[in-house]
C-alpha cells in the first residue's frame, strides 16, 4: 500500500476523497476525472482501511 496526495473525482456524486493507489474505488476514477485535494470531503472508507 502506498499513500498518494489526496484526490477526488469531479463527478457530481462525489462525497469522499482518496489517498491511498491501493483504493479500487479511487482506481476507477479515471485520471481526467480527477482532482488534486481533498475538496473538503471526508476520507473514503476504503482508503481508512488500507
Ligand atoms: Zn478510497
């Protein structure tokens, strides 16, 4: 496991950011999808995990 900067996808929907590269959930955002920051949203439980 590895921890990553923090980042969140800018789909409406989003309610957690991830920082972990082993978060499959943070994986499937794809990388255009994707922004730096925690946006001001609670960790995702996955990445609490890992
Ligand atoms: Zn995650």
């Amino acid at each position: 496991m590895a921890k990553v900067n923090p980042f969140h996808s800018k789909l409406t929907g989003t309610k957690v950011y991830h920082d972990n590269n082993q978060c499959t959930e943070g994986n499937n955002i794809e990388t255009k999808n994707r922004i730096a920051g925690t946006g001001g949203l609670p960790k995702c439980d996955h990445c609490k995990r890992l």
